[in-house]
C-alpha cells in the first residue's frame, strides 16, 4: 500500500542527479522569496540614515496627529453642502467609467472568449488588454491629461481605458465557465453566434458580470478620489489634498478620511443587497 508523500524537501536520485520533488521545488522558491525579502527590508533598515531622529518626541507627535485627525473631525474650509456636492463628483466619475467601460468590456469580451471566437482573434484582444493592464490608471490618467488637459475629462478616460482592461479579462473568464453544452445545444437549434449570446451567454454569466461590474465601480471610486488631486478631476479627493496639502487641517483631514469610508461601507452594504435580492440561490451556493 502506497502512502502519502510528506510535503518536505526530500532529494531523490534520478540517473545519477540529485532532484527536489516538483512540489518541494515550489516550497523551495516561496521559502527562498521570503527569505531574501526580509533579508532586504532588514538591510534597508539598518542602512537608514536615523542623524536626529528622535523616536519618542517622532512617536508622541504621531500620536497627537493621529487623536486630532480621528476623534477631533471637522470641517474648517467648506460646508456640508460642498462636502455632499464633491462625494457626489467623485462619485459621478465612478459611475460614469464603470458603466461605460462594462458596456465596452462585455462586446470585447465575447471576442476574447475562446468558446465564442477564434484563437488568432481571442489572443489579440488580449494582448491588447494585459497591455493596458499592466499600465497603472493613474499613468493613463496623466497621458490623456496631455491631449485632453488636467481635469474630469482626463480622470474619466484614464479611468475608463482601465476599467474595459479591467472586465474585458473577467467577462472573459465567467464565458469560458460556461457548460460548452448549453452552447453546443443551442448551434444545434440553428442558432445564430447573436441568438447564442443573448439566450446562453447572458443568462448564465449575468449574476458574474453584475459582481465583477460592481467591484469596478468600488475600486473606481477609490480612484477617483486619488485622480481628484493628481489630475485635477475635484471630488473629494481634491479636497483631502487641499485640507492635508495646504491647510494643513488634521481635523478636516479625519473629517473626510471618515466620509469616504462612510462611502465605501455603503457600496458594499449594497453590493451585498443587490446579491442577496436578485440573485439569492447564487449566493447561497
């Protein structure tokens, strides 16, 4: 009776070579990675430049910084109403490049699936799209800034070309899940590739594509509230960079740190809502 091989670094001989286990080889690396980078944070550490530095007075400032910003919240510069007004902007920003970058990632998707087009097709979109993937938003941001000027334009369109980057990779993934018999079935009807998608890929993939739509829109969100200060876009974010830039304001600072993160609690409370509503078997399974 054979037993279980323990997940150990056991050497074996193999015509004369000594060999580690595929397995032990992947531990290897992982333990090797780690190894070297807590070698390096170590090193780095110790080649600071610590001249002046003064641990406790450094520690107690920190600590009065912190107690201003988080339990002494205020607003000094503007009022309630241009707060709820620049949460809305940011907010708009979101909406407008998740629901038009969903829109143009789920087109692009079907090409990029490779249960509905054909491989030279599927491999070319997503080239393209692990190009644009690999380029930081923030960077697309500052390029379409050159051609279209800082401000909510540029922020959108950065934004956006992510966001299609973005889905066009997931939208992808949830098609190719789907049972190659449904689709089989319906080509079997004399179906269309349309008649295929609107009848087989839709329903099947909606819960998925409604999911994976709604976390863009959260990481958008928390995008735009970046862009909003380093593309000039407004919101929100350009007044924390005002009040923490400028003012130099700890209290309005906590104040707005709070408000976005009232923000983000509540598109995940709705996110789990809509699920739970529409789409309560799925969540349950």
């Amino acid at each position: 009776m054979e037993t279980a091989a323990k997940p150990t670094y056991i050497k074996r001989k193999k015509n004369g070579r000594i060999s580690l286990k595929a397995g032990n080889k992947s531990e290897l690396v992982i333990r090797l990675t780690m190894i070297l980078l807590v070698t390096l944070t170590i090193i780095g550490f110790l080649l600071f430049d610590y001249t002046g530095l003064k641990i406790k007075e450094a520690i107690m400032e920190t600590a009065y910084n912190l107690k201003v910003m988080f339990f002494e919240p205020a607003l000094n510069h503007f009022t309630w109403a241009e707060a709820i007004y620049q949460v809305g902007v940011s907010l708009g920003l979101a909406v407008l490049s998740t629901v038009i970058g969903a829109v143009i990632a789920f087109f692009l998707s079907l090409i990029a699936a490779t249960n509905l087009s054909k491989e030279w097709i599927t491999n070319t979109v997503r080239i393209m799209v692990a190009f644009i993937r690999a380029v930081p938003t923030v960077l697309w941001v500052l390029i379409f800034a050159i051609a279209a000027g800082l401000g909510s334009e540029a922020a959108v369109l950065g934004m956006l070309f992510h966001s299609v980057a973005y889905l066009v990779k997931a939208f992808s993934e949830a098609i190719e899940e789907i049972d190659q018999g449904v689709l089989e079935a319906l080509k079997s009807t004399g179906s269309n590739w349309w008649h295929v998608v609107t009848h087989g890929v839709l329903p099947s993939t909606f819960t998925y594509l409604l999911s994976w739509t709604f976390l863009r829109f959260e990481i958008n969100f928390g995008v735009a509230v970046a862009m909003g200060a380093a593309a000039g876009a407004g919101g929100i974010g350009f007044e924390l960079f005002m009040a923490s830039g400028f003012y130099f304001d700890l209290s309005e600072v906590g104040f707005i740190t709070y408000a976005i993160l009232v923000i983000a609690i509540i598109l995940e409370v709705l996110s789990t809502q809509l699920k739970n509503r529409y789409f309560p078997t799925n969540v349950r399974s």
